[in-house]
C-alpha cells in the first residue's frame, strides 16, 4: 500500500507538541516497512531532521496552524499525486470534522490518546494505559482497538541479561519544553558523588552551559548523549528512571523499571496518576513546580528504600504488530 502518515510535532513551546507523536509514527513505519510510506508534517521544529536520521525522506510540510479547509486540500492533493491508499493521523487535538470530511474522501485510520476513542473513521487506535484491552466499536461504527496492548513502541528486541550500568536514566522526551534539565544541573551535583547517571537530551534539546559545566566535573559518573536509536537498551541498562509523562513511560513499564514522572504538559498528570495507581511510578510533578519531590526520589534510590511494588499491569512489545495487522486488514475497504 501507499500510506500517509499525518502527523504534527517540535520544539515549539507556544503548543502541547513534543516529539512522541513522531516516535510514535516512525516506530509504526518499522513494522510496515513493506510499504511506501508518506510523512505530511506540520514541523514546529526539528522534525525534519528526526525523520531523516530514521531514514524518512519521504515529507511533505505542512504549514504551522493550517485551517481544516485548506489542510483537506492540501492531503486530497497528495492522496492524488501520490496514488495514496490509506491515511494514518497521528496528532493531538484533531478537530472530528476534519476526519468526518477525511473519511469521505480515503480509508482513515486515528491513533488516539488519553481515554478518547469517539472518531469518525474506519479505524481507531489507542493504546492508553487507562483504557481496558478490548475491541470494540465507537458511536460512528469505528473500528477501536483500546487498551495498552495496542501501544505503539520501539520493538527493539534488546537482551534484558544485562548489568545495571546506571542507577538512573533521565529521558524527558524529544524536546525539554520546561527546561527541567537546566534546573536538574542545580541539583544534581548532591547526588552524583553517589549515583551513576544516564542522561539523553532529546533529540532536539540543546546542550545548555549548565549541562556542559555539570558534565566535565562530574566526567565518571555523569553520561550525556543527544539520542539513542534503542531507548529499551538505555532502559534495560538502568535501575530506576526520570522521565517526561508520555511514550517512554510505557517503555520503562515494558522493561520492569520503576520511574518518576516530570510531567511536560498538563494533560500527562492524566497517565502519570494511572502509573501510580498500578504501581510503576513512584510519583509526578507537575509542569514549572519545585524539584523537591525529584530530590526525595533520588535520596530513596542512595539509600535503597524503594522497594519493588506490586505491578498491576505488564506491558508487552507486541503492540506495533497488533496494530500493524489491524491496519493492513483496512486494505479490503
């Protein structure tokens, strides 16, 4: 098939972006790497060159903001050029009307997230921690599959016999909007005559003057790289983990890692509070609140008093596959 994945992300700070709506999409394209695939972008920035380290050359822009009018236009232009079969949109906050009109021209597909699956399209996709495991169809006659065995990870297949290398990984997603690891590097030097840390900036975050200082004196224990291709490696390689409150948590989740959440956007207090509740997360901030609970976190971890829970999930690496073959069904519509 000719598919075309819509999709928006970067590092805008105006707008709830980020990049794991693009993660989420390239790690789709590995399972259907059969296929010719189309990558429509509203890039907010940096995402070009993230698609393009993946080997995703494949783009048509969008401009930032596009009214719903032209925006039609503009894909039923490229569903043509492009003799596109299907549409995957991959973007949060899509207005139901434009799916409505999208729907009636190609065979849609939504990845969804939070608890939401009322869309008017051929198939929706959302892999929430909060939502039960289930097929089901919405009031439109969707198609929905739900539940996190249906979340769209890495699937890379790393080794879990591995010793620990690091006590802690910081990962707070592709783009660091609240600064956090710039107010990390004031904190950070109490523990790191104690602590091996792993840290990935992201891979459109810059490495600020603090961080730069923060690593040469600390050379031994600190390690900082911009990104890494296998995040479950990075994982696997760590005892506990500091992360942003979207993909990656299901990451840490499917590798048995315990985690704390530093929450990007408000709306990630809604999965931060499901982790808890199952017993993977060992607490959240919210967006631009003090560092406090971050320092009690790693105080626990120096001095072992963060025991193994009871987890009340396990999350698996079959999701892209599920959703894979659920997509590749749609090609009889």
């Amino acid at each position: 098939m000719n598919i075309l994945l819509r999709t928006a992300g970067g590092s805008s700070e105006k707008y709830e972006l980020g990049t794991g709506h693009i993660f989420r999409c390239i790690n789709l394209t590995k399972k259907l790497n059969k296929h010719k695939i189309i990558f429509a972008v509203e890039d907010f920035g940096g995402v070009e060159q993230i698609l393009k380290e993946n080997n995703l050359r494949k783009i048509k822009f969008l401009k930032q903001d596009i009214n719903e009018n032209e925006e039609i236009e503009k894909i039923t232009k490229i569903i043509n050029q492009e003799k596109i079969d299907l549409v995957i949109v991959d973007k949060f906050g899509v207005k139901k009307s434009y799916l409505r009109k999208l729907k009636k021209i190609i065979t849609t597909v939504y990845v969804a997230d939070l608890l939401q699956y009322e869309f008017p399209v051929d198939l929706v996709i959302n892999g929430f921690i909060g939502l039960k495991n289930e097929r089901k169809k919405n009031s439109f006659g969707a198609n929905c599959i739900l539940g996190p065995k249906y979340q769209i990870l890495s699937n890379i297949n790393s080794s879990k016999k591995q010793k620990k290398r690091y006590d802690l990984l910081i990962t707070l997603g592709g783009f660091d909007k609240n600064k956090i690891l710039s107010k990390l590097c004031k904190i950070l030097p109490k523990y790191l005559d104690q602590l091996q840390i792993r840290v990935i900036l992201g891979p459109i975050t810059k490495k600020t003057k603090d961080i730069i200082k923060l690593e040469k004196e600390f050379p031994k224990t600190l390690s900082i790289i911009n990104y890494s291709k296998d995040i479950q490696k990075e994982i696997i390689n760590s005892k506990f983990g500091l992360c942003a409150g979207g993909i990656t948590t299901y990451e840490f989740a499917l590798q048995d890692v315990p985690f704390f959440i530093t929450c990007q956007y408000n709306h990630q207090k809604i999965t931060a509070e499901y982790w808890k509740k199952l017993g993977h997360c060992y607490g959240y901030i919210l967006p631009n609140k003090k560092l406090k609970p971050i320092e009690i976190y790693l105080q626990k971890i120096i001095n072992k008093k963060i025991i193994g829970k009871n987890r009340k999930i396990k999350i698996d690496n079959l999701g892209s596959t599920r959703v894979t073959k659920e997509i590749l069904k749609l090609k009889i519509i």
